[in-house]
C-alpha cells in the first residue's frame, strides 16, 4: 500500500524517469519548465518536500535537487512502468546467436551474456549451480557516470571476483524476473548498485542466473523485458 497522493505519484513519476535520463539531481523549476503539471513550483517544492519525509526522494549535498530512492525506484517500476517488450526480429536474432552453442554450455553462456550486454548496455552476468560465471560488457559501465567515481567501480570489480554474493542473489530469485536494489541488501559493497536478474533452468537440469548489473538509475522498461526473455531463452534452448 502505497501513501503518496495523484499529484506527488505523477510528480514523482517525471522525477525518476528524468533522473534515469540525465543521472542528475531534478529541481522544482526544471519539473516547472519540463513537464506539464499544472501547478506552481513552490507547490512542487512543497510535494518534494514530503516525499523526502516519506522516502521516496533524497537531497544530495551540494544540490538544491532531489533524487529518487530505492523505495521510489521500485514504486516506479511495479506500478508506474510501461515496459519496452522486444520487437519479434530482435527476439529472433538473440536466438540465432546461441542456436548452433545450445549444446556447449560455456560457449553459449559467453554468447548469451555478450549479446545481453549489447542490448542492455550494461554489464552482463550468467551463473550456474556449478560455479561457473561469464561476464560480459565491462565497458559499458565506464560510459556510466555513478562508475566515474573510482571506488565505486573499484567495489564492482571486487564484488565480481567473489561468487558468494551472486550465489546470494540467485537464492533470492522468486519471480520470473528479479529486481534488487539498496534496500535489498544488509551489505553496504553492494548498495550503489542495480541487479536484474532472470533464473532459468536448463534441459539438462542446470539451475542458473542471468541478468545485468549497472547503478541504480537503470533504463528499466528496457532492461527488464530484455533479461526475462534471456532467461526464457536460456530455459527453452540449452541443451545441457
């Protein structure tokens, strides 16, 4: 049950999809100018305001701008979101690309997380219950500018040399496709970040994940639709 009324629920709305645009705190005056709320910007200062009591906006230091928080994240993402399913011809090509490795697990593991990576543009992560984990796509973390702060992709790096917080991740996988964010998680390494992944489960009983990492501030109508399908895609084609 959530407490925010229509006009902070359509203020928030076009607070978090401006910041998932521009990665920048958004002021009153820019929501004003931008997007057609009808009202004043002291009365969108004064619904901020209250979001920010509510936890659903944060202040930055240094910034008269808010940002959204985990909590409005995930309110945008499970009642707000229109997501951006993948064309017919999109879903054909991925699954050409693993076709003829459908048999070859870790060749069709390093061609599943390359092409996820590319048509995320975020960085791609398969496991299995085996231990064994692909990467793919660590450039396009650079490009992002929370990963210009060098402890934070310091900590990336490190949290992907250790399993245990994917094995972590992969028990929690409940729903077809996950998302977990700061609020998620008791460990601080792992706050910064966003995770979207996917369970999928092979011919040959093989019980993994696959999904993609970046900063919280992720493009989400297209990332969600995209890792169910490779999850999905994973499950009806491994032959392994």
């Amino acid at each position: 049950m959530y407490d925010l009324t229509p006009r902070q629920i359509d203020i928030l709305k076009n607070i978090v999809k401006e910041y998932i645009d521009t990665a920048q705190p958004i002021g009153s005056e820019t929501l004003e100018k931008k997007f057609d709320l009808g009202v004043s910007p002291a009365t969108i200062r004064n619904e901020m305001a209250e979001m920010v009591r509510l936890g659903y906006l944060s202040k930055p230091h240094s910034s008269s701008g808010r940002t959204p928080t985990s909590k409005a994240i995930k309110f945008y993402i499970n009642e707000l979101m229109k997501e951006k399913e993948m064309s017919v011809a999109e879903e054909v090509e991925a699954k050409e690309k693993i076709w003829d490795l459908r048999e070859k697990r870790e060749g069709f593991l390093r061609a599943a997380t390359k092409n996820l990576a590319q048509k995320t543009h975020s960085l791609a992560v398969a496991l299995t219950d085996e231990g064994d984990i692909f990467y793919s796509g660590y450039s396009n973390i650079l490009e992002m500018p929370e990963f210009y702060d060098i402890d934070i992709t310091k900590n990336l790096l490190n949290i992907l040399d250790d399993i245990s917080y994917f094995d972590k991740i992969m028990r929690r996988l409940e729903n077809e496709c996950s998302v977990f964010l700061e609020d998620d998680f008791d460990e601080e390494i792992l706050k910064p970040y966003g995770f979207v992944f996917s369970r999928f489960e092979t011919h040959g009983n093989h019980i993994g994940t696959i999904g993609v990492i970046g900063p919280c501030r992720m493009q989400y109508d297209l990332v969600i639709p995209v890792v169910r399908y490779f999850g999905n895609l994973v499950h009806e084609v491994a032959d392994w």
